[in-house]
C-alpha cells in the first residue's frame, strides 16, 4: 500500500486518488480484489474519513472502484469502467460527473456554498403541504400514465405565465418535463448530433455542458461579460464555426450571475437569423428575478427559440417539475421523444405542483425569497469583497456571485480543502468547457450566511 505525506502541496484526496490508481493500472491491485473499508484506511493511514469517502467516490466515478451494497469497494474491471468527463492539468485531475454526484449525495455538509439550490427553510413548503392534503382527497386514477405532453391545467397555467411575460403560445406549445434538465436534455438530443458545432456560455451551465460532451458535440464558448456575452468574439465563432444551436441563459446566469442587456438580446437573435441557428434559452431563474424584462423567447415569439424553466428551484428541488415552450412542430417532435425515453412524466408531481402555484400565498413567497437573496448578495458580496475578493458582476437578484481571489491560482485546490473542514465550494472547473483549472469560485449567496465559509476563506483557505 502507498504511503501519504501531508506535507506535500498535493491535496490527500488527490494523493489516495493517484496511489489506487497506479496500484491498479500497475497491476497491484487486480479486478474483483477487495479493498480496505473507507474506516480501515482513514484509520491506518490517519486521515478523515471525509477525505477518504471522497477519494472513494472519485475513483468510483472514474471508473476504477465499484460500490456494492453491505460488501464495501471493490476493484472494477476497466474494460466496463465509468465513462467520466476527465481533464488533467499537471498533477490535478477533476472529474465534472464526481462533482456533481457529491453535490446531490451530501446535503449534510455543514456548509454548502458550493450547491445550486436554496435553503430547505426558503422553499414553498406551506404550499406543497396543502396541495399534497388536497391530492390525498381527491380521487386520482393512479392506474395510468397521464398526458404525454404533461398536466393539462399545469399546461395551461405555463401558457398563462408566458403571456404574462409576453411569449404567446398555446397550451399545446407547453411540454412538461421532470425538471429544466430532463427539457435541456430532450433538446440536446433533438438539435445535436456527433460532430455539431454547439455554442455554449462560457462558463456555463454545468449539467448541460456534460450531457453535450456526451452526445459529442463540439463545444464552442460564448464568452459571457457582466452585459451579456463579449459580442465580437461571438459573431467570430459563429463565422468560424457555424453553430446549429446556441445554448444560453441571458438570466441571471449560472454560474456568473449576469443578466443580459436588451441590446444584447437583440444581437443574438439577428445573428441566429443571419446565420441560421436555433436558440434554447435557459430560464430556470425567471421567479428569482425583481425585474420584469424581456427574454429571448419573447423577443422572437419562439420562431427560433426554445423556452425552458423549471419550478424546481422555488417550489422545491424534490418536485422534479419543469417545463418547455417551442414552435409547434419542434414541440410535437420533442415529446415524442420524451415517450421514447420515459413515457410521460409524472402526473402526480405535475398535480402537486400545480396546487402549490395557484395557492394563493405563491406570489408572496416569491417576494420573499427574491428579497432575501438581495440580503444575501449585499452580504456575501461586502464579505468576499473584504478578504480581497474580485466580483466579475454584482446582479443583486438570483442566487450567485462569480469570483476570484488574485492570490488563488487554483480553485480545485481551496475546494478540496474546503471540502476537508465539511465545505461544499463551487470550483470553476465545473462550469468550463474544457474543464481546466483556474481560478474563479460559483458562490451561492443563500449559503454564504454562515460565519464559518468566511472564516475558512480568510483563514486556512488563502494560506
């Protein structure tokens, strides 16, 4: 067994990481052997049992380890291992799927400002109580699938909302799905092929740029500025490059926080008619925004526009509700494939949705939660501020900050750290289409409340 030293500038995790590692592609270790219990390692070789998980985790995401149930960790065969989006730069390797699996799988991290929802105690739990009551009453046929294009009256309401917000569609232009990444999947599929030149934020929503490497698209970054996107650099790509899809999100954009101006808008749209590309415009943060404005899909009318939100970050993250609005025909062609992949998607959670949003304490809530994240970013953004943070934006609405500290070369290296003293951090890596390590942080101003992510940045995270 390999040896660690914690002297080295080399994160543990990384070093448990790289010694399996060589243990097994030397030979050392064969398929099937049995490896020593997350306990017996921290134990033997003194170190947290946190640290040890999650090196585990990694190596199970890179394919080298295999979890079993009640049996512990064990050698895979890497004839069968993980397809993981890797990137290695020098002695660091990062793995996008690992990162996002410990993000979903470890709630229970005292600090967390490093996720991409809110806090359990600013979600709409009164309202989804009380529609969940009203569904235990009712008579409902759990026998069948339901509509395939998703719960008519939720349909409707969507409908409604866009008109709200000036897009004009009918209900049968609505397609409900288990959440924003099940629509940013289903048109990914549809519009990309093997080989597609597809242009993306940069930096930009995590979950899509990874469901893109998998379909083979050929990523092409549009660079975003505090206005929008660098407007120059983008129509040169577009040249270059002749996109089929612009995948964006003008609206207080993760992970940078920016909003893009209405003549910003209106650039992009005349080059996706003068260079014939479709766009899928990302709006999963509309009800977090103050401001009423317009968006790409109510600039064009969904001629070249897919539309998509979800509820899942005001209503609650469990409520896999989303939904997406698009020219009739792309519609019909992307619900077929939605039957294809999963039937319908579930009516009961469309229900139980549908009852939170037209209970009438919902407007309220909105109000609530958009003015405590203004709270939030004054207070995370004075905070990062003093201990020599730079701000790349301050959008004062939605739910994050994107920052660097000059005195920070690499943010994977403060992250795994980070991740030692029971802190969730939200590395840059995640968010570039290369997946290189530098050094910006995604910040999520709802958990930047607690003294303690403070206290480790001013401390032992900037040493």
């Amino acid at each position: 067994m390999f040896t660690l030293d914690s002297s080295l500038p080399t994160p543990l995790v990384t070093q448990i990481v790289e010694g399996f590692r060589r243990m097994i592609e030397d030979g050392q270790l064969r398929a099937g052997a049995k490896l020593p219990s997350i306990r017996q390692f921290a134990h033997s070789h003194e170190v947290s049992v946190y640290t040890v998980v999650d090196a585990y985790d990694r190596l199970v995401a890179l394919g080298f380890f295999a979890s079993r149930p009640h049996s512990g960790f064990f050698v895979r065969s890497r004839a069968t291992g993980a397809l993981a989006q890797t990137s290695t730069r020098g002695n660091y390797t990062f793995d996008s799927m690992w990162y996002m699996r410990r993000i979903f799988e470890n709630r229970a991290l005292r600090s967390k400002p490093g996720c991409g929802w809110l806090p359990s105690e600013w979600l709409f739990a009164d309202g989804l109580k009380k529609s969940l009551r009203n569904l235990a009453n009712e008579d409902i046929d759990l026998g069948g699938y339901g509509e395939p294009k998703g719960y008519p009256p939720l349909r409707q309401l969507v409908r409604d909302f866009l008109a709200e917000h000036e897009v004009a569609a009918t209900a049968e232009q609505v397609l409900l799905t288990q959440g924003s990444s099940q629509a940013l999947d289903l048109a990914a599929r549809r519009l990309v092929r093997a080989g597609d030149a597809v242009l993306v934020d940069e930096p930009g929503y995590a979950n899509l740029l990874s469901s893109l490497r998998f379909l083979r698209a050929r990523l092409i970054g549009a660079p975003r500025t505090p206005q929008g996107w660098d407007l120059d650099v983008l129509e040169s790509r577009i040249k270059q490059h002749r996109p089929k899809v612009f995948f964006t999100q003008p609206r207080l954009q993760s992970p940078t926080g920016s909003t893009a101006q209405l003549s910003h808008l209106h650039r992009v749209l005349q080059l996706a008619e003068k260079y014939d590309f479709v766009i899928v415009e990302n709006d999963i943060y509309v009800d977090l925004d103050p401001e009423p404005r317009p968006s790409l899909a109510s600039l064009d009318q969904l001629e070249r526009v897919v539309y998509i939100s979800s509820y899942s970050k005001t209503i609650s993250p469990n409520i896999r509700v989303g939904y997406m609005a698009a020219q009739a025909d792309l519609l019909e062609d992307l619900a077929q494939m939605k039957m294809l992949s999963g039937l319908t998607s579930s009516e009961f959670s469309e229900r139980l949705a549908y009852g939170a949003l037209v209970d009438g304490r919902w407007r309220k809530h909105l109000k609530s939660v958009r003015e405590k994240l203004a709270q939030a970013h004054q207070q995370a953004a004075n905070g990062l501020l003093d201990i020599g943070f730079e701000l790349f934006c301050e959008p004062k609405a939605g739910m994050f900050l994107w920052a660097k500290h000059p005195g920070l070369p690499s943010a994977a290296e403060l992250s795994y750290k980070a991740a030692e003293n029971d802190i969730m951090l939200g590395p840059g890596h995640l968010f570039s289409i290369d997946l290189a390590p530098g050094p910006w942080l995604r910040f999520n101003v709802a958990y930047c409340t607690d003294g303690a992510v403070f206290s480790f940045l001013k401390g032992e995270g900037l040493r």
